[in-house]
C-alpha cells in the first residue's frame, strides 16, 4: 500500500487535528484499504466489514499518528488488525450459532478459490500463533502481510534487527507447523 507524498502529508496534517484533511485522506486511503482486507479476508462482504473498520480505526487513532514513520506504514499495521480482528469475530459468530438457527452459509465449491481456502487456513494459523506468541505475530504480520522490509519491522517493533529477522523465522516455522507439510510454506 505505497502512499503518495500528498497523502502522507495529509496524514501529518489529520494528526495535527485539522478535520477537513483527515475527510480527505479517509476518501484517499479507501479503496486501498478495501484491496488490502481482500488479500487477507477472502469474501468481498467480509472484506468490506475490515475496510470499514480500519476506517473508523484511522478516523479514532489519527491523533496517535507521530509521522516518525510513514503513514502507509503506520495504516498498514491498522489494516491488517482490523481485518485479523474481523476474521475473529466472524469465526465467533459462526461458532455461537446454533443449530436451530438458519445453517451456516455453505461456499458454493466451484466459486470458492484454492487461495481463498488457504487464506482461511493461514489466519487460524496465525491465530494460534498470536495466543501463543504474540510477539512472533506481530512481526510475522509487519513483514509477510504488510510487506514492510527488515529494517521497518525492527523499527516498528523497536527491536535491534537481529531480533526482527529471528522473531519473523520462528514465526514462519510456528505457521509452517501449524499448516502442514502440503502448503510448502517456506521459513
């Protein structure tokens, strides 16, 4: 999600609280954004629901925003939360229904993608890798789903980037586990 200069000034300027700007940038990031959820989240609706989300997030949190880093980072990080928390609540409610209710929504096989399905399998794995290891999550998230590079993750994380890379492996190893040989997930 490379941001132009004209937005991330934008940013710098909503963090400053001026209301007008922040408008403007919710409309610029917006269709990003959306591309964004749908890589993680395989159902447009779903995708959607993250998108939003993400918006209210920035919406919420712009004043938190310090600029010490660029803001497609900063919304990079949002993003990939919100549509984790999505995914969570999705799975809650799916798993609190019950039978007498109206039946789950079956995916129709033949419009269902391969992809899609292991995308699915990719964020139960990287649940359990964030109850069991929070740490190793977040840096497994800055680098393989918001793509920031070594140096960023460490910075993000405040870690030398030693402890970046090793954090990252381990948690390629931890998802690697978790879904089997057959998905040839590389750490």
């Amino acid at each position: 999600m490379a941001l132009d200069e004209t937005t991330e000034e934008l940013a710098r300027t909503a963090a400053r609280g001026d209301h007008r700007a922040l408008g403007e940038l919710l409309k610029r990031i917006e269709p990003d954004v959306l591309r964004h959820c749908g890589r993680i989240l395989p159902y447009r609706q779903d995708a959607e629901e993250a998108s939003q989300d993400t918006l209210l997030a920035v919406a919420r949190n712009i004043g938190r925003f310090e600029g010490r880093a660029r803001f497609s980072t900063w919304l990079h990080i949002v993003t990939a939360n919100c549509a984790r928390t999505t995914y969570r609540s999705l799975k809650r409610r799916a798993a609190e229904q019950s039978s007498d209710e109206l039946p789950l929504q079956k995916p129709d096989v033949a419009r269902v993608s391969v992809i899609a399905g292991s995308r699915l399998d990719l964020l139960d794995a990287m649940e359990a890798l964030e109850a069991d290891k929070p740490e190793l999550a977040q840096a497994l998230v800055l680098r393989d789903i918001c793509q920031l590079d070594y140096n960023e993750v460490a910075e993000q994380l405040g870690i030398p980037l030693g402890t970046a890379k090793s954090r990252i492996h381990q948690a390629r190893k931890y998802v690697q586990g978790a879904l089997g040989d057959a998905y040839g997930f590389r750490a």
